[in-house]
C-alpha cells in the first residue's frame, strides 16, 4: 500500500508541467499569489521584473512566424492575429481572454528568472496626470513618451526617448513583420481633458462602469472607455499599444493586468451571484458559454473560459 502511494506520488511529480507549454495544472489554490500595484512594488522587484521582459527578446519563439522573431514577439503576433478577424475583443470573452494571456506571460516571466506575480498600473489613481505615474519611470518603469527627435523609426512611429525598453526593437507591426524601435505616442492634455486621454478612466466613469450588474452590461462598459482610452492614449497614431499588436509595449501587460483587476473587484463585490457570472452575444451569433474555448495559437495551450473565471480556482491561484 505504501509502495503504491509513493509510486502515485513519483507519476504526479513526473507530470508536473516543466515548460509554460503545458496545460496549466488545475489544483486546489490554497496559497494565492499576490499581483501588486508597480507604483508600490520595492525597487528590487521592479529591477526584476524588468530584466525578465528585457529576456524575453532574448528567447527563441514558441511560434516561428517569421524565423527570426522572439518569445518576445509571440505576444503582439498571437493578439494581432486573434484580432483580424476578432476573435477576443468586442465580445464576452474579452475578459476571461486577455486573463489567461496576462497569466501566460507571467509563465513566461517565470522561465526569464522573475519569481513574483504579474504586476498592474493603477491608471484609476493617475487619471488626472497619467504623464506622471510611477510606471512611466526612465530607470525602475518603461520610460516615457516617444520622441520627434528620438532616431531610426520614421515619421510614422514614434520611438521611446528613455527607460530600459529604448532599444527593444519589436518585430510586428498589426499583423505585419515590420520591425521597428518600441513607440508611443501619447495623446497631448487640452481643456478639460487630460493628457493620455485621462477622462476615459476618471472617477465617474468608473463610477459608471461599475454600477452594472449584469456581467453582459460590464464587460463591454469596462472594455471601452477604461480600456479603450488607454490604449489610445498611451499609444496615439504612432506607438505600440494603438494597433492590434499592442503587446509590444510591455505596459501593456500592466495595462490589462488592472483591468483583470476591476473584473475581480467587481466579481468579488457580489462573489455568489457573480463568480461564474458569463453571458453575452458572441461574434459569431452565439451566446457565450463558460464551455468556450479560448484560442492561444500555440503560445500557449487552448482553454476553457470556466477554468479562468475564477482566479483563485481552476487553473488559476492568485489574488489582488
Ligand atoms: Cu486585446
């Protein structure tokens, strides 16, 4: 009898996924990680999490499209691919989708040496001056705004001044190969309005947002104002997060890493009635189904929205 419970234990060990390609093991979460706020992380952590993204340009790809692309590179590839034709924006499956990618990367982060949780920019406590938030940092953040004068991309994109992603030279641009250096372009303040479009996540916006009770009436109000206007605002005509390949700026993990943020705060403010809570049209004329699968392209296995509707169940064990 022994001998049987250590050879069951020995056969779990062994199918324990070693490489972030594997299935996410779906276990009892009993000890959740904490995903922390990047303007309250320690410097040593921020240091850590920098030199990870810096490693995933130094990573082969999972997915070889083009040969000489990066696990960097997988990310904005994967997002722009699965958005012409849409497939993870505009529908139900916009939050649950874009949780797995967040949580995919922080497996990816894992295999670069950073050993803490994924980390989020809270842009609902910078709304007023986003231009001064603590991520924009040109030494312990992701540099700033890009530049008129800053070299080598042309007129139609507009490469980061500072911060240690200036040289990162990102290799898609929507869903083509199209090299250039890391750009934003942030949309200038006028009158009554913020810069980076800071009204598009204000107090009374999320106010709005999260007077809905219904998930199907949620996620969309969530999806585009907060979510939309950033994007937009850090990333104008000309830098990164505009296009579908807006992964290629690392904030925009951060970026979607707080709007999982507010789907938690919103599900854990009713967690009875709103935990499994998934409804909605989706872009092919179905309702939606916490059966769904969500596509992955290879960067990562194909999963069920019902496994990462909870993030301390399923395949997921983390908190906020
Ligand atoms: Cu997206």
């Amino acid at each position: 009898m022994k001998f049987l419970l250590l050879a069951t234990l020995a056969t779990a060990a062994l199918a324990l996924p070693s490489d972030p390609l594997s299935a996410r093991q779906k276990k009892t979460c009993t000890n959740p990680k904490l995903r922390k706020d990047w303007a309250k992380a320690t410097n040593a952590e921020k240091k850590s999490y920098i030199d990870a993204v810096l490693c995933l340009a130094t990573k082969p790809s999972r997915l070889k499209v083009p040969t000489h692309s990066t696990l960097y590179d997988d990310f904005a590839w994967v997002h722009a691919k699965l958005t012409d034709p849409q497939r993870i924006h505009a529908e139900p499956v916009f939050l649950p989708w874009h949780r797995y990618f967040v949580q995919v990367y922080e497996d990816a982060l894992h295999s670069c040496g950073y050993t803490g949780a994924a980390m989020y920019w809270d842009w609902t406590a910078d709304w007023a001056a986003p231009s001064k938030a603590a991520v924009w940092n040109p030494v312990l953040g992701f540099g700033g705004n890009g530049s008129d004068s800053a070299d080598g991309n042309g007129p139609l994109k507009l490469r980061i001044a500072d911060g240690p992603f200036r040289n990162l030279r990102p290799t898609y641009w929507n869903g083509d190969v199209d090299p250039h250096w890391l750009s934003r372009d942030w949309a200038p303040a006028y009158p009554g309005q913020p810069e980076l479009i800071g009204n598009a996540y204000s107090p009374s916006i999320m106010e709005e947002v999260f007077s809905w009770t219904e998930y199907e009436r949620f996620w969309p109000a969530l999806e585009s104002s907060p979510h939309g206007g950033l994007h937009a605002g850090v990333g104008g005509g000309r830098g990164d997060m505009g296009p579908t390949s807006s992964p290629n700026d690392p904030i925009f993990f951060l970026h979607h890493a707080m709007v999982d943020k507010l789907w938690w705060e919103w599900q854990r403010a009713d967690r009875d009635n709103r935990i499994n809570a998934y409804k909605g049209m989706r872009n092919d004329g179905q309702e939606a189904s916490l059966e769904d699968m969500m596509p992955m392209l290879k960067l990562a296995p194909d999963a069920k929205v019902k496994d990462y509707i909870d993030t301390e169940g399923g395949a997921l064990c983390y908190k906020y």
